[in-house]
C-alpha cells in the first residue's frame, strides 16, 4: 500500500467507529497509560494533541486529566500555515483555545515552550508499524518539530488500532521514529529496524 492508500484506509476505519465507540476507546487508551511504567510519570513537561473531532480523532482530554492529576507542565501545537511548523504553547487553566482554518483547536496565545524542553510527546497518527514508522496526515508538523526536540524525549503514538508490519519502505529520511504507541487493548514498544 502507498502512503495515501494507507491514510484513506485508517480514515475509514475511524469514521467506521461511532462516537460511543471512540469515545470508550480512548478512555481505555487513557487507562493503559496509567499501566505504563513508572518512569512515564517522573518527567516535567508533557506535549499533547487536542482531538479534531471532525476527523474521529482520539479524544485527548481523558489523558490531560491524568496530567493535570499529576500537577505536569503541559502544552499543546500551535500551528503556523505560512512556515508549516508548530510551537509548544503552555496550557494553563486560564488558555483561551480557538479553532484554526482546519478545525484543531489552539491556544490564541501564550508562552511558547522550547522543543528541548519537553520531555514526552503524544503524537497524533493514522497509521504506523511495529518499527516506529508512522504516518500522519502529510504535511510534516510533527516530524519538522520532533526532530527539534532532545533525543531522549519519549515519542509516544496513540491510535484505536494495532500496528501494521512493516512500511518502512515508504518512510522519508525526515520520518522520526515512534518510541511507543497506546492502543486500547495493548501498550506496544516499538522497535527500530537497522536497515
């Protein structure tokens, strides 16, 4: 399968979902990250999607309960259409989110985190394989922002289902690879292939 094959094929699978559905399923992601090893918690600054409903994503805010119930620093994308990057923009109780020209919600405003200060990412995707390969929606936002953080900060997927094989044949050389991904049923660590 191609890489649009692949994105047209887990939009369908999403939408497939009905709302309840989605709605348990990402509950029960959030729950597996509770089974997480302890060391998921003992960080400072955690970068999290907000869900574009429009598109089924999973919804997000069972796990900002779990951060906040942990008193973590947390932040959120801010998009930039004209240079095609996002900022880490600091989520604070008083943050006004409004709704881009795609329908993500983003703070308005507000202090901007640098990349090499957050520690774990939870990454939006569609597809991915046990390798760590992902594939998210083309436009390159998570992968030009996660090749500006540390190389220790944990990259963690989430998705309603299992991972793919292998499609490490469609990767760009400016991919960046997954460390785990949440699924309702399963924690996967995911390995890098030397190829």
């Amino acid at each position: 399968m191609t890489k649009k094959e692949l994105r047209t094929l887990y939009k369908q699978k999403r939408n497939a979902l009905s709302a309840e559905e989605r709605d348990l399923l990402s509950r029960q992601i959030a729950e597996r990250l509770l089974l997480f090893p302890n060391s998921l918690w003992e960080h400072h600054t955690y970068h999290i999607f907000l869900p574009i409903e429009r598109l089924a994503e999973i919804n997000t805010n069972y796990i900002l309960d779990i951060l906040r119930d942990k008193n973590k620093q947390i932040v959120v994308p801010k998009m930039d259409n004209n240079t095609r990057t996002l900022s880490s923009i600091l989520l604070t109780k008083d943050t006004q989110l409004i709704n881009n020209a795609w329908g993500i919600p983003e703070p308005k405003q507000g202090v901007i985190i640098t990349p090499k200060t957050i520690d774990v990412v939870f990454v939006p995707l569609l597809s991915y394989d046990k390798y760590g390969n992902r594939i998210g929606y083309g436009g390159g936002y998570y992968d030009r922002f996660l090749s500006e953080c540390r190389g220790d900060t944990l990259k963690i997927g989430l998705s309603y289902f299992p991972p793919e094989n292998n499609f490490y044949a469609l990767r760009n050389a400016t991919d960046v690879f997954l460390d785990y991904t949440i699924t309702p049923s399963a924690n996967y660590t995911l390995t890098k292939r030397e190829y």
